[in-house]
C-alpha cells in the first residue's frame, strides 16, 4: 500500500472541511467528500507526478490537485508523500500557503 502523511495543518483542514459539510449538508455529505478527498491522497501516494505546478500561485515545491471544490497541496518528492494542505480553491491560495517569491 503506497503512503502518504498529512501535515499538521492539512488535519486541521480536513476538520474544518468535515465541520463545514455536517452543517451545510450533514453527515453523509461530509463523509462522501472526505472519502473522495482520501482516495485522491492515495492516488497521488501511487502517482506522485499526477499534480501540477502552480508556479503562479508559488515557487514552492508542490503539486496541486483538485478534488470537487477543494485543492490538495501535495510534496510529490518526499516519500511517503506529504499532503501540505486541503483547502476550497475559492479561499486566497497565496495567502494559504505563502506568497509567491
């Protein structure tokens, strides 16, 4: 089984998103989405390159990949992968995970 590990910040993420779906469309909906949102961590544990740079948003060394209405931030170098951040694209991405340089 290919491995990834969720940042501090992501867990905190995936929370927040599980919060937000219970009260807006309840349980079902929240597990629904997280189901989806884990299946994409583990596609992109197997395919690291799936991602795509978003060199206008950061210099930083991640991937992103999009998963409904929320962006995963992703390391595709270390191993196991390091899922940065879950986030809803609609948020200031630049504020979230650092100006561009």
């Amino acid at each position: 089984m290919t491995r990834y590990l969720l940042s501090p910040e992501a867990k905190e993420d995936l929370r927040d998103i599980r919060g937000y779906l219970v009260s807006q469309g309840g349980k079902r909906l929240a597990r629904y989405v997280l189901q989806e949102i884990t299946s994409a961590f583990r596609l992109l544990a197997s395919h690291p390159e799936a991602g795509h740079l978003r060199q206008d948003l950061t210099t930083l060394p991640v991937k992103f990949w999009s998963v409904f209405s929320y962006l995963i931030v992703y390391d595709p170098v270390t191993r196991p992968i390091a899922i940065v951040r879950v986030f809803d694209a609609r948020r200031d991405v630049q504020a979230i995970i650092g100006r561009k340089r």
